[in-house]
C-alpha cells in the first residue's frame, strides 16, 4: 500500500471532516458489477484471508480461504502478494502493490472482477492496482482476456513460465472541472501499463495484434482511456525496477509487510468490519493507515467517514483525504455521487456542494500559474463551512510549503483563524504566485 507524503501540523476537529462524510452511507457502492451468473472460475492458492471477496449483488466482503474457489461475478480485492489460480490450473493470478513507491503510478490496491467465459484459461476485468499474469501449464500456451472499462485484449502467453505484470490506475486529470451533471467527456482518465516479464506475448486489442518479449526486447505497452493504445511496444533494455521481483524487500516495504501480515492474522478470528476498527484504534500509524487504505478499496465510505470524524489522529483526515480522491477517479459518476448526497443528506446549496467536490480534484498547470488560484484558497480559509476551510488548507500547505508554519487551524475561533490568514495573506500577496519546492510539486503532493 502506497505510503502518502503528507504534512501533520494540526489536528482537524470532529465537524471539519463532517462535511465529506455526510454522504458516506449512500456512497458505498461497488465501481463495477459483475453481469455472469455464478459459476467456479478460480481458487485461492495464497494464505487464507490473503483474499476478500464480495459476490456479485452482495454488499458485504467474505474472506477467502486457500483453496475456496472463486466465482464469476466476484469482485476480489487482495493483499500484495495474494494469489489464484484458474479452474484448470492453466494461468496463476497474482495481486499486487506498490510497497517500495517505485511504481509508474501511485497503486494504493488491487482489484479485480472475475468472468467465465470459453474458449480462454482466464477472463478477468482489471478495475485497479497491479496485477502478474504467469502461464503455469507444463506444455502450451495460456489464454487470457483482459477487460479495463470498455476495452478488452487477448493475451496469448505462449510458452509455460511466461509472465506479464499489468498496472491500470484511475485519476481525474489535474485541472478537472467537476460537472454536476453526467457528461460522457468528463471522465476520470484510466492508465494502464503492459509489461513482459518472462517469455513471450501475442496481445490483440481491436484490430491490433502485437507480438511482445521480455526484455531486452519490444517488452511493454501502453494505454489511456483519453488515447486509447500505443501504436507500437516499446524497447525495453532491461526490466523496470518497479517490475523487478524482490524489488519489495528494503525495509519499509518489510515494515508495510508487517502491518499487513497482522492484518490476514485478524481476519481469522475476526470479521472485516471488526478487524478494520481494530487497526483504526491502534497506536501505530502503519495500522491506521492501513486501515483507511482498505475502508476505501472496499466502499466501506460509512466507517471511513466514521474514522475521520472521530480519530484523533491527523494522520487518519490525511489518508482519507487520499482514499476519497482514490475513491472518485476509479470511475465515471462516483463524485456525482457525493456532489448529490451532500445536497439531499447534507443540505448545502449546490454551489456549497460543487465547491466542496471540486476541491477533491486537483489542480492544472494553468490554474497553478494563476495568482487567482492562491487568492481564492486563501479566502476559501475563512469559508463558513469547515469542510471547504479544510480541504482549501489540504491543498495550500502542499502547494506553498513555506505556510506549513504558519499554524492555521480551520476548526479555530473566527478571530484566531483571522490572524492566520493575515498571515497566509502576507505569504503569499494579491497578484503573486508563491514559488513551490520541486516536491511541492510532484506527483505525490497530489495523489
């Protein structure tokens, strides 16, 4: 799971959160849904509750014990390391993570949705994270079908100990408007990586066909829900040290290992639900952390927001900030979603409401050379509701890191806020644009 680079300076009280958590009991929907009727496609071949799965048309997660099968129509969302196989043993599944944060995209879990169809070893749709794809047959190639939103590919793996690692993430552009109303051209935008590890790959996407080999070779492909596929795979001398195994062995990958080892341990004894609260009370932020990771890759947005509102630990409003973000650019809808909650349940005015969804987004490169952008952050410090105070200070303290010693709090009194913001004002004056550091700036300050 990644591990979020984030400022702790104060810590926001129970009614700043209030406001993102309003629309949690009725935000806690599945990304995708499975149509199959259900039938064995697979087994667990990891550790028992190394795997939750949620069965098609269901709302809670079971754990997974090693060697249950696993129908089609299941979503699974599984521990970095977790693994099946399909019916015929022909094609090993694995479920992986970015431990060490080296990977192309900032992977938090992953996540799949299984099918049965003939003809191929294994049809699964890939909604997030990374996953290893190994042709396990003695004699043969293996046949896989790989679905991502609307796209579909055939992979032939040809020869048996073929392998290929697929990383797919979704985020909502930096200078997104939010649009309250369903729009097909506003998207999150899906990214996925290809890459040959072992072996060779024929890959059909379309009316393309590519031959792919490990490297040094054409080894890896890309595509985007905006660009759709590359025309040609790229030469890879050597493989990535994203993709390189044991690359997740330095100590803070270990430590992550640790955290999520205890987890499994739990979730023998214990249910989902209960196992989660108990990382959340924990003293150990790795546990914490963990524990708001996973409330987000399962939709369990009621306990997330219960978390935030009442955990006295600013590390728990930091993740879930990132998990909320995760949360809307996995697909299309999904901060429509909250945009109406917080309208029916949370009676703010739409505007209030659009603002607040809006500041879940992240901003562009033309909104970040504005004077304008800061202005309108600054003043946003002293906005009547305190989830716009709060998120309007999640993005400043990033984006100008020189004001993370200014102490604002947005849950202070009007007068002590004032102060701050005089000082936020001085920081930062009318019509400038404050330099920011080269980490203020990159990719992890707005994952």
């Amino acid at each position: 799971m990644s591990d979020p680079c984030f400022v702790r300076s104060h810590r926001l009280q129970p009614a700043l959160v209030a406001a993102l958590c309003l629309a949690c009991a009725a935000l806690a929907v599945p990304s995708i849904r499975g149509a199959d009727e259900p039938k064995s496609v697979a087994s667990c071949v990891s550790e028992s509750a190394s795997i939750l799965r949620r069965p098609s048309g269901e709302a809670a997660w079971r754990t997974v014990a090693q060697k249950d099968l696993v129908n089609s129509g299941d979503l699974l969302v599984g521990m970095p390391g977790s693994m099946i196989d399909s019916q015929n043993g022909a094609v090993r599944l694995s479920l992986l993570a970015d431990l060490d944060r080296t990977s192309p995209y900032p992977i938090l879990e992953a996540a799949v949705l299984l099918h049965q169809s003939p003809g191929v070893d294994l049809d699964f749709t890939l909604d997030r994270g990374r996953v290893e794809i190994d042709n396990r047959k003695e004699a043969g190639s293996a046949q896989v079908r790989l679905h991502v939103r609307n796209d579909t590919w055939d992979l032939n793996l040809t020869k048996p100990g073929t392998s290929v690692a697929v990383e797919l993430y979704g985020r909502w552009p930096r200078g997104a408007t939010f649009q309250p109303e369903p729009d097909s051209k506003q998207a999150p935008t899906a990214s996925m990586v290809l890459l040959v590890l072992k072996g060779e790959v024929v890959l059909k996407h379309k009316d393309h066909e590519h031959t792919l080999r490990a490297p040094p070779r054409p080894a890896m492909i890309e595509w985007d829900s905006v660009a759709g596929q590359d025309e040609a795979p790229e030469h890879l001398d050597k493989i990535p040290a994203w993709a390189v195994a044991g690359a997740n062995d330095t100590p803070l990958a270990k430590q992550k290992k640790e955290v999520l080892e205890r987890f499994r341990q739990a979730l023998l004894t214990k249910s989902v639900g209960e196992s989660l609260d108990e990382f959340m009370n924990s003293e150990r932020p790795g546990d914490r952390r963990l524990a708001v990771i996973l409330m987000g890759a399962l939709d369990d947005l009621l306990r997330l927001g219960k978390a935030m509102r009442e955990s006295k630990h600013q590390d728990v409003w930091e993740d879930g900030v990132l998990a909320l973000r995760h949360w809307i650019g996995r697909c299309p809808g999904q901060d429509q979603i909250l945009y109406k909650r917080l309208i029916e349940s949370g009676k703010y005015k739409p505007v209030q409401a659009e603002t607040l969804v809006q500041l879940l987004h992240s901003f562009g490169d033309e909104e970040l050379a504005s004077p304008e952008t800061y202005q309108t952050l600054i003043a946003y410090l002293d906005h009547d509701l305190p989830g716009i105070r709060g998120l309007a200070y999640w993005h400043l303290y990033r984006l100008v890191p020189a004001g993370q010693s200014i102490g604002y709090n947005p849950m202070a009194s009007k007068e002590e806020r004032a102060a701050a913001i005089q000082k936020w004002k001085q920081l930062v004056p009318s019509g400038k644009v404050p330099s920011r550091t080269k980490s203020a700036a990159s990719k992890k300050t707005h994952e």
